[in-house]
C-alpha cells in the first residue's frame, strides 16, 4: 500500500473507548457521543507521513465542493476524528426508496460528480503527495506519477506478469490512452460509502471513506463507481451509474476490472 516508501516505526495513542459501529480489514470506526473516530488496524498506520490522506482530501472536498463530509475535528497517522452523520448508507436504503426519492439521489450524485471532475491535477496520486491505490481484492500503490502514461505502464509491470505476454499488456495500456485528464477523484464511489436521510426527494447527507482520493485519469471514477454501484440492483441503480457522468468509459471499465483480475 506503501509503495517504496513504508512509514517508520511509530507509537500509537490510546484508542477511544466507544462504540464499534463499523470495521473492516484495515480499520475500526469507533463512535463517541456525535463524532467518530477511525484509527487503522495496521501498526504503519494511515500513511507513510503525520497527515492521512482522508483527513486531507475531507478538507479539500469542504473548501472546494458543496458535496456533504464530515468535518474533520482533529487527526494523527494513525487514526482521523470527524463529525458523525446520521443516515443510512445507500445499499440499506435504496430498496425501499420510493422513485422520487431515487431520482434525487442521483440528481445529486451527478452534480457531485461534475464538480469532482471540474478540479484538475498535475500528477498521478494522492492528494497528500503518497503513489496512487489500485484496488480491488487487496490493494497496492504506485507512484506518484507525472502521466497517464506512466499509470498504465505500472499497472501491468508487476513481477507475476511474466516477459512472453508483454505485447499482450501492451495493447492493454494502448487502448487505455494517455489523452485523459487528471481529475480530483474519490476512488470508491460505493453503495456503502454514500449516507442518504429519507425525504420526499431523498437526499444524500454524506459522502464517506476518502482514503483513496486524490489525482486520477478522468475514467478512474467511472470505473469504480460502476463496480461499487452496480451490485445492488442492476436495474434501478446499476444501469443509472452511467447517467451520473458527463461522458462514458465502458471501454476503461472493462480493461481495468480485467487488470485487477491478475492482482
């Protein structure tokens, strides 16, 4: 996740006595009256640095976008503080959303989108200077990168992939293209990631887990947008995720779910 540069050794503090309201393989976010606080798992922490990269890009997204995040109170390397949202994430609520409710979810989405993609970069990474994450059964980082070029040249230069396949890879990396513009981008656009409170037009109150935001291709949120979105029901909500860009990439989401096959 590290890429070349592991965080040294550091001394957590004390974690928060609270509730566990949720976990996953690489954290716990543990609630304390009305704010959270997620720590990592793992003894590197968030990050190679003192500034995790979701601290970082939760207060960019604020000073930059009108899209809902929590505020962030205070953070460390190893653990941020922030405002909780109350809500229920889209994958709980979407089944017993009426149509309008859905509609405006989406109008909102859309708009979130387009401001994501308004914000233009310099290079391939996080936002806080750390390589970009790839991710998808586990996850690994690279980078940062000056190009597009260099992005999908590392993506299919890993040692698995052996010398006899390399024109293979290459004609992968080819039709990816370098033409694409480097955008502001979540990186984890997911039913469990977007928090919505029930209203007569539904309405979206927060967009979580920032921790892989930063410069990307325009097409990298697409990509994940559809593989997070399209697993609730591809009906009503999968087929939309399309309508929630200003332009389409299924050739990028296709060639990229296939690298992501081989990691």
């Amino acid at each position: 996740m590290f890429g070349d540069s592991p965080p040294p050794p550091r001394t957590p503090a004390p974690y928060p006595e609270g509730e566990v309201i949720h976990e996953s393989n690489i954290s716990y976010v543990v609630r304390h009256g009305d704010t959270v606080t997620k720590y990592a798992k793992s003894s590197d922490g968030m990050g190679a640095g003192d500034r995790p990269n979701e601290a970082e890009a939760l207060r960019f997204v604020r000073e930059h976008t009108s899209i809902p995040v929590p505020e962030v109170v205070s953070s460390d390397w190893n653990r941020i503080t922030m405002e909780h949202v109350e809500g229920r994430t889209l994958r709980e609520a979407w089944p017993s959303l009426e149509p309008a409710q859905r509609a405006g979810i989406l109008a909102q989405l859309r708009d979130y989108m387009a401001q994501l993609r308004s914000l233009r970069g310099l290079y391939v990474g996080r936002l806080n200077g750390e390589g970009a994450i790839i991710h998808g059964l586990s996850a690994w980082s690279g980078g940062p990168f000056q190009t597009t070029a260099e992005l999908h040249s590392w993506l299919v230069h890993k040692p698995s992939f052996v010398e006899a396949r390399s024109a293979f890879w290459h004609q992968i990396t080819a039709r990816l293209g370098d033409e694409f513009p480097i955008v502001f981008t979540h990186g984890d656009i997911s039913s469990e990631n977007i928090i919505v409170r029930d209203g007569r037009d539904g309405r979206v109150a927060a967009l979580l887990d920032w921790k892989w935001a930063g410069w990307a291709p325009e097409y990298w949120e697409y990509v994940y947008a559809m593989r997070g979105l399209d697993r609730v029901d591809w009906e009503t909500l999968g087929s939309q995720v399309p309508s929630l860009f200003s332009s389409r990439h299924d050739m990028e989401y296709i060639l990229l779910s296939f690298i992501l096959l081989f990691h």
